[in-house]
C-alpha cells in the first residue's frame, strides 16, 4: 500500500502503529528505535497483573526492522495484500463524492423536461458504478477478514504466540480495520450516497416498465440492486460486513475453540489501549494520524469482539477492559472520537443488555 496519503493516512497507506512504537515516526520514514509489537504484549500482561518483572520486559532490546511475512505467512499475506493497495484509492474516491443532489432536484421538480431527465440520468449511473465499485470492495475485504482469521486463530498455536509470531499479518488486520472505521465514517456524513441509488433505482424501474433500454455499463441488475440497498441502508456498513463474517467465520469453524478467536481481538484492543493510555509511548508518536489508527483499530476489534463473544464486550466477564477503552476514546478531543463513540453505541451488539453496567451504559450516553 502506498504510504502517509489520504483521508486515512495513518495507516490504511503505510506502517501501522499497531506493529511497532514508536509507530508516528515509522509512519514518517524516520530511522528510529521502535518496540516490537512482542514486546507491547508483554507490557500488556504488565498492566493486566499478569507479569511482575516488567523491569525486565521494558529493556528488551529494540528492532528497527518493518514487519515482514515470513514464509509461512506469505500466502494469506500476499493475498491480503492485493486487496489493501486498493483501500486508500476507494477512501479517495468516496471523499471526493459529491453526489447528483442538484440534478435530481431539477428533474424532480420538472417531471416532463426530457432535458433535464436526462441530465439527472446522466449524472447518477457513473455514481452508481462507484458505489457498485465500493460495494464489491467490501465483499473482498470480507474475503481478507476471513483468510486472516484463520491464519490468526489456527491451533497449536495461542492468539496471543500467532500475534507475536505473524506480525506482518496482525499489521494486516489492523489496517483492515483502520480502513472500515474510517470508511464508515465518511459514509455516514454522506447522504447523496442513499439518495443517488435511491433515484437511480426508481428511475430505472419506471424505464423497464416504459421499456425505455438503460445505456451505460454501470447498470446494476435487480439482485445485485437489492444487496447493494441492504449494505448502504446500514450506518456503518464495512463494520456490519466485518462483524457478519467473523460471525460466520466462528459459526463455520466449531472445531476451532471460540477463545482462539475473542482472545486475539481482546488482546489486540488491550495493545492498542496501553500504547495509547501510557505516557510513555503516547508521548513518542509524532503525528495525531497515529493516534487516530489506534483508536479505530480499537473500536473495529470491540465491535467484532462484541459480536463474536456470547456475552460480548460489556459484560463484567469480558477480557477487555470497556471502561479503560472508553476513558482513552474520551480522552481526545470531542470532535476527532464522535464517530468512533458513535460507533460503540450503535453497531454494537450488547451494549444495552442487562450485563452491562451502568457506569459504562452512562460513559457512552
């Protein structure tokens, strides 16, 4: 993936921080020592009171090098990767959709003006074949997702010993992650999206009754239509395709111990929290960007988490600690979390059953 561009620099197009800390300056190219993600683990344990010498965890020595697959990885990460140097080029292209809004007012407005029908028609299909495009992006990503999963998840292995072991591909499931969060931010401020399909389906509906031909190769039959309408009618869409396939991938996999699978989200959102509750490290990362892929990363893996774990992420038995997530989201300035928060309190699965307690029903009101 290209490096530090776009809406979602941080790292949906170079190195993530969730490899190596300082992650910021990685981001920026610099030669600088950084923490292997190992080692972020071992500081996890540290601050959950499953570790006592953290004097010896803390002066581990420190690795320059990028994470890279080694051969038993390759496969998955190649895979993977074809799909991720396409996330920044459909972050870009959904930034810059403006929509047909004016267009479809016009022709509204003034039903027997062939001119302007025409206009607005004119104006949507090529619309249309971008969301088609985005849609089918995100049956891809699902695809990714999965391969990652398994590879993450297999046995003999522990979640906690493949993480450690397969750091270009947990560095690929962060970026995923990073790449849905900021996805669906950007959908949900976007209404043109909904709308711009909305028409295109009942103009093209009236034209196949009239038996008026639809020109254009960005038509889009009535299967492919309705599951289009499912995935934008969500309001966050890339996070319900995520959620819905690890489901599957658990629901699929009953061989495979259900723990395998929350104890790799459960310890990546702990990582993700002591880098950036921790002076230490949060006072090493050069540039806001980084911050940012680690509280979507966070997010992303509660919420798949709270889907994935037959009481969720609230509960008092959870292996993540929602009120240090929570405190960490709040932290930051109001405008920068309100997507993220939103995205707890609505994509969520748990939150508002009885379990949850209510300081942390309250933390998120």
């Amino acid at each position: 993936m290209r490096r530090g561009r776009g809406a979602g620099g941080g790292g949906v197009g170079g190195r993530s921080p969730f490899v190596r800390v300082p992650a910021a300056r990685l981001l920026e190219g610099e030669e600088t020592e950084a923490w292997s993600l190992s080692n972020s683990f071992k500081v996890t344990k540290l601050i959950e009171g499953q570790e006592q010498n953290h004097q010896h965890w803390l002066k581990l020595p420190f690795n320059r090098r990028d994470a890279q697959p080694t051969e038993s990885e390759k496969e998955i990460y190649n895979q993977v990767n074809v799909v991720l140097k396409d996330a920044e080029g459909i972050l870009e292209d959904l930034q810059s959709y403006r929509g047909a809004g004016h267009e479809i007012r016009e022709a509204i407005q003034h039903p027997a003006d062939e001119k302007l029908q025409e206009k607005a028609w004119g104006a949507v299909v090529p619309l249309v074949g971008k969301l088609k495009k985005f849609y089918e992006f995100s049956q891809r990503l699902e695809a990714a997702l999965r391969g990652l999963l398994g590879a993450l998840t297999s046995t003999p292995y522990s979640p906690t010993q493949h993480l450690e072991r397969e750091q270009a591909l947990a560095k690929q499931f962060a970026e995923i992650l990073h790449f849905t969060l900021r996805f669906d931010e950007l959908k949900m401020t976007n209404p043109a999206i909904q709308n711009d399909f909305s028409y295109y389906r009942r103009t093209l509906s009236r034209m196949r009754i009239n038996n008026v031909p639809a020109e254009g190769e960005n038509e889009v039959n009535n299967e492919l239509a309705n599951r289009m309408s499912l995935f934008y009618a969500e309001a966050t869409p890339m996070l319900k395709t995520l959620s819905d396939a690890t489901t599957k991938f658990v629901s699929e996999n009953k061989n495979l111990p259900i723990e395998n699978t929350t104890d790799c989200l459960s310890t990546m959102a702990s990582v993700c929290r002591v880098m950036l509750e921790t002076p230490e490290y949060r006072s090493r990362f050069t540039n806001e960007e980084t911050v940012s892929f680690c509280l979507r990363v966070m997010v992303g893996v509660i919420i798949l988490y709270d889907h994935v774990h037959p009481v969720g992420a609230f509960a008092k038995t959870s292996k993540i600690d929602m009120k240090g997530c929570i405190k960490v989201l709040k932290d930051q300035p109001p405008n920068s979390v309100e997507g993220l928060l939103n995205a707890l309190r609505y994509t969520t699965k748990h939150l508002n059953d009885e379990t949850t307690s209510k300081q942390i029903k309250s933390m998120l009101q």
